[in-house]
C-alpha cells in the first residue's frame, strides 16, 4: 500500500512537471510575405525579393518545445519555398521546405503555413528560401532559447547579437543565376559580402550603413554567426577581441577561444566576446576562404564594435577614433581552416552510435558534361562543355511534377527510383590525377533507403575533378556527429581507428577537407524524405545533391504525420 501511494505520489509530481512545460511552451504565429522591394546597396537601387520588406528578414527569437505556425504569402514573380535550417522537424516532413523535395513550390499569389514544434533543440539556427537562388536576399536568424529555467552550459552573456553573413550582387541574383544555367560557365562571384545585409566602410557608398555594435566596457556577448552566403566558407574576426567558441551548428561545444573562425555556408557558430580592450572602434570583418581553384570574390566586409567610452580624436582631425582591422587569414590558409574545425568537440560525452548498420561511401565533387557541339553558347565551361556536380557519379534532377516526399507518401510511380549507388560505381584514386573518361556524371533523380532506427555512417570523400574544394555537406532532417576527417583518400582500414567516438561534434552542415574525407555518423529515427547536398548553392544546382528515405517504424509515434490540407501542389 505504502509503495502504492509512493508511486501516485511521483506520478503526480511528474504530471505537474508535465502540465508546466506545456504552460511555458508558446506558439508563435507569424505571416512571411515574400514580396519585391527596393534595396540600395553599392550606389544602386535594386528591387530585392524580401521578407515583410526587410532584408535581411525578420529574426525569429522561440524557446525549446515552443511551436510556430508561419503563413508564407508569395507576392513575388517566383516560385518559392522556405527551409528552417537545422530544425529537425520530427516525423513532419512537410515543414521542412526545399522545393520539389518535400513539397511543391508556393507560387505566385499562394500561401503555405509552415507549423512545426521545437523538440528539444537550443542554439542558433536560421530560415532560408529553398527555391534556386532567392535565399540570397530571403534569410534571417532563428534563435532557440533554453526551456524556462534551463541555464547555458557556460556563464549567461549579457546579452544576445546575431551576425548574418551574406553575399551581394549589383544586379539579381535570379538573373545571374539564369545566365549560368544558360552558358553552362561558372556564375559570377558577388560583388559584395555584408554583415547584417550592409558591406561596410571598404565598400562604395557603404559607409555611412556600416552596420555599429556599442558595447560596454567588461560585459560579455554572445555573438550568433551565421552564414547565409550562398557560394562561399568565410573566414571571420574581431580586432585585438578573443573568441570563445561555444556552439555549432544549435549543438554546445567544449569551450576553447580563438582569434579567428572558419564558417562554411549554412553553418553556424556562437561565440562570447568580452569588451576588455582599450575604449575604441574595432573592426569586425569578414573575407572568403577559397580552397577550390575557382574564381571568388576577393573583397571584405567589416562592422563597427564601438565602446561606448570612446574617446573622440582632438585637436586638428576631430571627430571618431579609426577603427582598428583584424588579422585575417590568407584567402587560401587551408591550415587555419583546419585547425579551427579540428579543435569542435561535444561539450559532455556524445550518444554517437558505436555499432554501423549501414556504411556508405560518397564521392562528392565536381564534373564536366561533354557538350556535342562545344562552340555553342550554351557550352561555355572549360574546353567547350557544361560544368555538373554529382554524388557517386550521380548528378541530381529535381523533379518537376511532384515533390519526392508527395510522390513517396501517395505511391506514386514515375518521380524518382530508389537505387541511388551506396559506393562510386567506380573505384579509383579520388584525389590524384583522375581518368577525363570519369569526369562526366550520369543524370537522374536518385534516393537512398534507410530503415528506421539505422545506425549510419557515411565517409563523404572529396574528388580531384576539375578541382579539389571543402563542399559543405548539409543534411536535412537529422543532426550527425562528425567522428573522423583527413586529407587524401579514405583508408577503411587504418583510418576508422582514428575516429573519435567519445565527443566528437554535432553538427547539420559538415565540410569536406579540400583533397580528403570526413566521416559522420547517426541514427535514421527520422521518417520521411530528406535531403542532402552541398549548400555552395552553384554546386546544388550542379547536381551535388541526393535524397535519403528514411521508412516508417512502428506504429504513429514512428511513422510521418499526414500531410497538411494547404500543403502547395505542382
């Protein structure tokens, strides 16, 4: 009897503990209407595909186990849809946004509620456009705080700075885009990168936007980095002001400070920063990091953090003290960029899977599509061909008349086959001089099985064609850990011993070392359709690309939900 009580007793203090959690959680009702709006920015005036008219978008600030309910209403000339990157969208893959692959795109004059839930996740994450190339001006953040009374795993910063890291060009991006899709050539770089969507004082008539950060002497903040470039890793810095790196990607590292960080498109990285230098201006900046034998853009960009005491200059030059320029890394330090991402480590003991059910090898890189007439001009890659991008040989093809997701759900035939390679059709020395008879990758439009509860492993495997390069890999729906990365070609025997199964780091976006490996490991308990590819969004629209279906375990609590009544069709 009396232990009978002791468990109605506990029962009842967890059913208060659960009736207060849901009290705390919110739901946050908001409206995206995409529209055309004037932006000026290098001295000329463009008419900007937006959100609500800001760009870059409105910040979107929820707590763990919050909801969200965002209507999207397209007023634009373009197709669109939004990806909530990083947010893993438990058995709900109709919330998850890139175009064709969970759903068809929001067309001109429709609207999409996106409603997902925060399960258990913290951090900073962001929202993008998943449609070509609109997410060029269609970003913002998106901040999860602590549930109510959850503290941080290191001291509270006083206060909170997102810092979106973008790309610019003078004229639209979709027709900079369209030329590429034409003539087969790389796109033209940006002509910009901007902080907080304003380039900053090196910049023509960007001075007076430089975007200022005051700060006060002693305090600490929390910088939020993101970047939302969409074809270019940047190397960031504030002058003379160490950085504690925390967080990547919405997952807690093992703090360690730095003087610089290395942040491929889509990642994220929080960092404190603590205001104990001289009263002044500093410069915060950020310039490329180029490891590809490509053409990039060479310029950077730079924000303000001013102390409030600062002085004023006397006498003669009158007026604000210069600000003070960091120290960046060459364009091309590889050996920086790699010394920073091989210091991330979980912040406690990982749950990172310690047996493999499934073991892939992916191939990731660039090709050339041989052209049959290679005068023309739509054949203006190098040697008369058309650049392509593929995974295991194979370039992705967005379907066009139903997303992946919709066709899978429905059974319906025709959209896409289930056979994508689990190893390159072909073995051969990946990252030395490759055979031309392998540069050229078979199109088509490929997903790859996963039963639930799958312990995976995938060793992402850069490529010597046309050129090596780091290719952040993001995978949609899932967070993974990264136990392994090297330079050269993977050893499956040697290399493994290597890994780090003990606190390896969490994340959503992995880049592959230019002329090596990285290896990532988790658990399929995701059901439904999701993507992986490279956010370098030039190589996306390659073909760097592939789809994961991972199957419905047992019962509703693991299977994916039915799909919305208002969910866009093709």
């Amino acid at each position: 009897m009396e232990s009978l009580q002791r468990f109605s007793f506990v029962s009842f203090i967890a059913l208060l503990a659960y009736f207060a959690f849901l009290a705390s959680a919110e739901l946050h009702v908001r409206e995206f209407v995409i529209e055309p709006k004037p932006v000026k920015r290098l001295c000329r005036t463009h008419q900007s595909i937006t959100v609500n008219g800001q760009f870059p978008g409105p910040t979107l600030e929820v707590r763990n186990g919050d909801s969200l309910a965002i209507t999207v209403i397209n007023r634009a000339r373009y197709n669109i849809s939004i990806h909530w990157h990083g947010i893993r969208q438990l058995r709900n893959p109709w919330a998850d946004g890139p175009e064709y692959i969970t759903q068809c795109p929001i067309r001109p004059g429709q609207s999409y509620t996106y409603r997902f839930t925060i399960e258990d996740q913290e951090g900073t994450l962001w929202w993008h456009a998943h449609s070509r190339w609109l997410r060029a001006t269609v970003y913002g953040a998106l901040i999860i705080y602590p549930r109510l009374g959850s503290p941080y795993p290191f001291s509270m910063p006083k206060r909170d700075i997102p810092i979106l890291l973008g790309e610019w060009w003078d004229r639209s991006p979709m027709d900079v885009l369209r030329q590429a899709q034409f003539t087969g050539a790389a796109a033209n770089v940006s002509d910009a990168y901007t902080i907080n969507g304003q380039p900053g004082d090196l910049y023509r008539c960007s001075r007076s936007e430089t975007v200022r950060f005051p700060i006060f002497p002693g305090e600490t903040v929390q910088l939020r980095v993101i970047n939302a470039g969409l074809n270019q890793e940047l190397f960031f810095s504030v002058a003379n002001h160490q950085l504690t790196v925390v967080e990547t990607d919405s997952a807690y590292t093992k703090p360690f400070t730095t003087n610089v960080i290395m942040i491929g498109p889509g990642q994220t990285t929080n960092v404190l920063l603590t205001a104990n230098q001289r009263p002044g201006r500093y410069y915060m900046a950020a310039r490329a990091y180029n490891s590809a034998n490509a053409p990039f853009d060479n310029t950077t960009t730079t924000a303000i953090l001013e102390y409030v005491n600062t002085p004023t200059r006397r006498g003669r030059g009158r007026g604000q003290i210069a600000p003070v320029f960091p120290v960046l890394p060459g364009f091309n330090d590889t050996a920086t960029a790699t010394a920073f991402t091989n210091r991330l480590r979980y912040w406690k003991r990982a749950p990172v899977p310690l047996q493999v059910d499934e073991s892939l090898f992916f191939t990731v890189g660039l090709g050339l599509t041989n052209c049959s007439n290679p005068n023309s001009p739509r054949c203006q890659g190098p040697n008369g061909t058309r650049f392509a991008a593929s995974i295991n040989n194979q370039s992705f093809v967005l379907p066009r008349r139903n997303s992946i997701m919709q066709a899978y759900y429905q059974g319906m035939p025709g959209i896409f086959t289930t056979d994508f390679p689990p190893v390159p059709p072909v073995q051969f020395d990946y990252t030395g001089n490759v055979s031309r008879g392998l540069w050229q990758p078979v199109k088509g439009t490929k997903a790859y099985k996963l039963k639930f509860k799958a312990n995976v492993q995938i060793v992402l495997q850069d490529t010597s064609i046309v050129t090596t390069e780091n290719h952040p890999m993001h995978l949609h729906g899932y967070q993974f850990y990264v136990v392994g990365s090297g330079f050269g070609n993977f050893n499956p025997r040697t290399d493994p011993a290597r890994f780090n199964l003990f606190d390896p780091p969490e994340r959503n976006t992995v880049g592959t070392p230019p002329g090596g490996w990285v290896a990532i490991r988790f658990v399929a308990d995701n059901p439904g359709a999701w993507f992986m590819h490279c956010h370098i969004d030039s190589h996306l629209g390659w073909g760097l690309a592939m789809v994961f279906l991972v199957e419905n375990g047992r019962g509703q609590l693991q299977s994916v939900q039915a799909p919305p009544l208002d969910l866009p069709t093709c």
